[in-house]
C-alpha cells in the first residue's frame, strides 16, 4: 500500500502519521519528490482500512499494490535508483560495460584481459574465481586465487571488480574484496543467500534464472532489498526456451518490462544470452537501444583455450570494435561511457 501525501503537508503530522502506521505492525518508507512526498506501507498490509488513512487530511491518495514486490516496485519508489561503485554510477546516464573473462585463469590471462579491458574504456572487470558448473567435472574456478588475481588487476588498472558468489561462507571476503557481488541464474532462488547479502551494503549484480518469469526475477531482489541492501542491479542473461540453436534466449522485452514495474537499474548479458560471440555485437546493441543501463560481456585473450564459455568469448581485437560502436550507439541514446584516458598507460 502507498500513500501519496499532498503538497507541503507539515512535517509533524507526516510523523505523526509514519508513528500511527508503525503501531499497526507495519514498516514504513517515505521518498520525497518535487511535488509529493510518498510513504510506502511495507508489511502485512491486509488488516488496514484504506478509508482510515484516505481520509486523513494530509493524504491526497491511497494506492494498493497489486505485485507481491514492493521495495523494488516503481510505485514505491518513482525515481531511478542509481547504484554508486566507487567514482561511477548505475542508472544515471552512465552507460557501464563489465568485460573479461568467464573464468580467472592465469596471472598473464587476467592481467592481458584487465589492460585492454581498461584501454578500451570499460569500468568493469568482470572474471569468475568460483564458477558454477552444469558438469562436477568441468573446471569450477580458481577460488581464493582467482580472486586474488583479480584484485592484483584491480590494483594495477584500477578497475571496479565483479564476481559472482556462491556460497554465504564468502561473504566476508566478498564484502571486504569485491566491488560489485555477483549472483548467478543459479542461485537467483538460493533465498538464504540472498538474504545475508541483503545484510550488506555491497552492490548486487542479480541475473535473471534460466527459466524465470520477470515476477520472480523481482521477487528475488526483494529478497536481498527486505533485509536492507538497496543496491541491487537486475541482469537480464538469457531465458531456456525450446530454441536449440543459441545458448539461451535473449529476453529484450525484459529490459523496457523490467524498467516499468521497477526503479531498479538493468543491464544485460549478451555472452550468456546467444552463447556464440558473433552475435554479442548485435545483442549488445540492441540492449542499448531498448534502454539498458549497461552491458556484461565475456573477453579472453585466447577464446580457443578457454577453460570455460570460450565460445561465447570474444578476442581482444573484437571487444576494442565493439566499445567503438557502443560508444556512438550510446550517446544516441543519452548515455556515454566515461571518457577514455588518452595518457600512457603504465604498463605500456
């Protein structure tokens, strides 16, 4: 339930009235705007009598939520959140580019992936330290390593770290390492993860699960948002479909579907998406035309001698063509990746 106030209603009754909300049982949260402010009814909302507060004299109306999402609900919420990750931001014009590889691999690997990454304009380095397998026997990550690595890439490129999580054991460490946490398709359900990563402050990249419908992708950030963490970043990646010729199916009606019911920032996957690397340039533009606020892509020096997802890996030369024509397509859009550094690069 959402109550809109009136304009200029005073401050102590607004108190009195969040204080006669908070007896019920309920939590309430306010965002104020230019004209209106707006309280928000979190809790079990059932036992409320709508004429009881519609008729208080600084209500203007009362709403009633039909989606079982509230905090991510654009109703609660009418403005654009956007997510701060060290001197950049998700979802204010910012258009952000995570890129690297699948799976941390190596020293050289990492660092090689880092630079171009970084010359390229990118803000984002994402690599997996612990990797998720359909196969117990395929490669599963580096582990505390591969994170270690990443943070000596981090260190000397200066670029924002993203990795996923597997496992509330980690989040110590995560919290402490990891700029951006990262949860899988796999465990956008794993609910008692989500909910010790609600506990945090971090900034949660949440991809949409395999055969989730956009109600449950949401669900599961209230999940994280109910314990407190308000930063959470959707990721569309690709829905099972009967289609057999591309990994997944990319879901573009997510995007613009997903920016309407929510005030949450979306990005989108197009690796993960077509699972082919030819068709990441043409995914990738199409998110930025139905208003992503970023993409993740996979890059690897080597995509022939990829541990994992090399197929859907694209070469270095390849990424550096495809951040020139989303450079351009973004800015016909009204959003720009942050200016390249045009001085030396030290490990040049």
């Amino acid at each position: 339930m959402i109550l809109v106030l009136k304009p200029k209603s005073p401050e102590d009754k607004i108190a009195a009235m969040i204080s006669r909300i908070e007896d019920m049982g309920l939590r309430v949260e306010r965002t104020t705007g230019v004209e209106y402010s707006i309280l928000a009814l979190v809790g079990d909302t059932s036992r409320v009598e709508k004429s009881a507060l519609s008729t208080d004299e600084i209500v203007h109306k009362v709403i009633h939520v039909q989606e079982p999402f509230k905090r991510a609900n654009r109703l609660f919420k009418p403005d654009d959140t956007v997510i701060r990750v060290g001197e950049h931001e998700i979802g204010n014009g910012e258009f952000a580019v995570m890129a690297g590889p699948c799976s941390v691999e190596s020293e050289e690997q990492i660092l090689e992936t880092a630079r171009c990454v970084k010359e390229c304009g990118a803000q984002f380095l994402r690599g997996g330290a612990y990797k998720p397998r359909t196969s117990p026997y395929s490669f599963q990550g580096l582990g505390e390593p591969g994170l270690d690595l990443l943070l000596l890439a981090k260190r000397e490129t200066g670029l924002l770290i993203v990795t996923e999580i597997m496992s509330t054991e980690n989040i110590d460490r995560f919290e402490r390492d990891v700029d951006i946490i990262q949860v899988g398709a796999r465990n956008m359900q794993n609910f008692s993860l989500l909910k010790e990563l609600g506990k945090t402050r971090k900034p949660i990249l949440l991809k949409r699960g395999i055969s989730a419908t956009i109600e449950e992708w949401l669900m599961s950030a209230e999940y994280i948002m109910s314990e407190g963490n308000s930063n959470v970043i959707l990721c569309e990646r690709g829905i099972r479909t009967y289609e057999d010729y591309t990994r997944n199916t990319l879901d573009i009606s997510a995007v613009p579907m997903a920016k309407r019911l929510s005030h949450l920032p979306v990005i989108v996957d197009p690796s993960h998406a077509a699972g082919l690397w030819w068709m990441v340039e043409p995914l990738a533009k199409a998110s930025i035309v139905v208003g992503a606020d970023g993409i993740m892509v996979e890059v690897h020096p080597n995509p022939d001698k990829a541990l994992s997802d090399g197929p859907q890996s694209l070469k270095l030369e390849k990424f550096r063509s495809l951040m020139n024509e989303v450079e351009v397509l973004a800015r016909t859009q009204g959003k720009q990746l942050r200016p390249k550094r045009k001085e030396k690069m030290p490990w040049a």
